[in-house]
C-alpha cells in the first residue's frame, strides 16, 4: 500500500484525551438514564390508562423490564469495548513508536538519498532460471535493469547507472522479473529497508510512514534493523 500524506504526530495531548474520554462517559450515562426515566413515565402512562376490565398482564411489564435492561446492559457493553479498543490501540502506539527512526523491510519503493545503497530482498517465481532486477524512478519510467542470481538473498543497489554516474536523489521502485526457459513468468515488486518516520492509529490500524513518503501496515513488516548512519 503506497499512500502520501502529510505527517501526523506521534502522540497526542494525553489531558485532551483523559478528558475527551471522561465526558464521552458522562455523555452515555446521562443518555442511558434519561432514557430509563422515559421508559419509566411511559410505562407509568400505560398502566394508569390501561382498561380496568381488561388489564395488561403483569407478566407483559416484567418482559418490558427485562427488554430494556438488556438493551441498557447491551449499550454499556458496546462503550465498555470501545474503551478497551481505544486502550489497546495507544498501548501498540507505544509499543511500534519505538520502531521510529529504524528501517523496516516492506514491499514498497524506496528512498535514495544519493549516497548510503539500498538493500532489495527479491523474490522469485517457483522454478525461475534467470532474474531480472528493474529500478524505476517516482514517475514509474525505468531507468536501468540487469541481471541478478536467482535464489539471491539480498542486492545492494547503489544507485549509480551503467557508466557510473549517481542517479538523481528520490523515490525508486524495484521489480523482479523471473524466466523459465527464457519466457517471461511473471514480475514482483521486491522488499527494501526503508526509514521509519512514524507511527499512527488510524480507526485500530497501526500505520507506519517511511521516509518515502509510502505508508505500510505493521503486519506487512517482514523485518526491522537498526538505520545506518
């Protein structure tokens, strides 16, 4: 998933939020016993003008009771998860920021800067003879493929072309094409290490923004090392 976006802080104003929380409370009790008064007038209401001669059952009132409570206790309940989603998603917020300033591995493009090489792990078709690895500026043109070893764990890509002239600093993407018998079988964006710059929830979901501007989930982090000076 590749996205731009502009940044978003890490953590919020944690007072802001207690009291957000607090009043949300307040909120839903007021709700919950404005509606409980109200069900107790209407049933009031219904009891002083029920037909003397043909009174409601007493057990009709009891299955009203009962309906609402479990409609109170269900909307309790509802607000009680939301409380512990919303705890659960700060407590990932702590734990993942402190991925902030490493490089994780994640099917996107990467960053160059124009000097430190970036580190491609390539994946290859089942039963490939010959790979090709193709580097694609931020516009999606390509500007240089060739060949590398298929079952090669890791390329360092340095970011210079056939000659030896560095490539403009920016945003490059890396595909992986695979040949069996010399007939094309099928191209795969690889995995690079990219800067983390940060972390944020979004509804539950940990996103994570690198220093491309791409933005992936935390499960599609397949590893994490330290950035290199």
């Amino acid at each position: 998933m590749v996205t731009v976006s502009d940044p978003a802080p890490l953590y919020g104003n944690q007072s802001g939020q207690s009291a957000q929380k607090q009043s949300a409370e307040q909120n839903t009790r007021a709700v919950l016993s404005s509606d409980f008064e109200t069900f107790l007038k209407m049933l009031t209401v219904q009891v002083q003008n029920q037909d003397p001669l043909n009174p409601v059952d007493s057990t009709e009132y009891a299955t009203q009771l009962a309906t609402f409570s479990s409609v109170e206790q269900q909307v309790q309940t509802n607000e009680l998860l939301r409380n512990i989603s919303a705890t659960l998603g700060g407590n990932s917020l702590n734990e993942f920021g402190r991925w902030i300033g490493m490089e994780g591995l994640v099917r996107a493009p990467a960053m160059f800067d124009g000097v430190a090489p970036v580190t491609i792990r390539p994946d290859f078709s089942e039963d490939a003879d010959r790979a090709v690895l193709v580097v694609r500026d931020a516009a999606g043109e390509e500007v240089q493929r060739f060949d590398i070893d298929v079952g090669e764990d890791a390329v360092v890509w340095g970011g210079h072309d056939s000659e030896g002239n560095a490539l403009p600093v920016g945003v490059y993407r890396f595909d992986v094409e695979s040949y069996i018998d010399k007939r094309f079988d099928g191209s795969t964006m690889a995995r690079v290490y990219s800067r983390i710059d940060e972390v944020r929830n979004d509804n539950g979901t940990v996103l994570l923004r690198f220093a491309d501007g791409s933005e992936a989930t935390s499960e599609e982090i397949g590893g994490l090392r330290q950035a290199r000076p």
